[in-house]
C-alpha cells in the first residue's frame, strides 16, 4: 500500500517517527474503509487523512510519542478484532 507523501512531514512536526505515523496512517485508514465502505478510494483517504491528523493533535498533546502511538495501534487493533461480523451485518 502507498502512503501519502506528506507523512514523513507530519512526523516531523507532531515530533513522532515515520514509523509511528504510518502505524497511526493503517489505522485511520482501516477504520474510514470499516465505517465507510461506500466511500470512493479518493473520499476514503481524505477522510482518513482528517482521523489522522485528529489523531496527531491528540498525540502532541499527550507528550508521550512511541507509547501513546502503540497505546492507539493496538486500541483499534482491539477494536476491529471482529470486523467480518460487522462487515456482513
């Protein structure tokens, strides 16, 4: 899958690793394809794209980078472990 270019960028500026950004990036990216599959693949990215910068604003505020970034992977891991139920449903 291809990442926007601008995370490196983002990463810079929310003061994270690109590493932590991508993880963040198939995160919100998952949750706009699971609660949204109508979208088009344009309108899916731009929305996941408004979640992760949500989500980066958050993460600045927290202070803590590496942990809270895996505190939130692991958060919507959790919380999409059942996604082929709701995905039939």
């Amino acid at each position: 899958m291809k990442t926007p270019k601008v995370l490196p960028w983002l990463a810079r500026k929310a003061g994270l690793t690109d590493e932590d950004v991508e993880t963040l990036w198939s995160s919100a990216l998952r949750h706009a394809s699971l609660k949204q599959p109508q979208l088009t693949p344009n309108q899916r990215m731009a929305v996941a794209m408004q979640a992760l910068l949500a989500r980066l604003g958050r993460e600045k505020n927290l202070g803590s980078t590496t942990q809270s970034c895996a505190h939130i992977a692991a958060n919507d891991a959790g919380r999409f472990a059942a996604t082929p139920a709701l995905v039939r449903a």
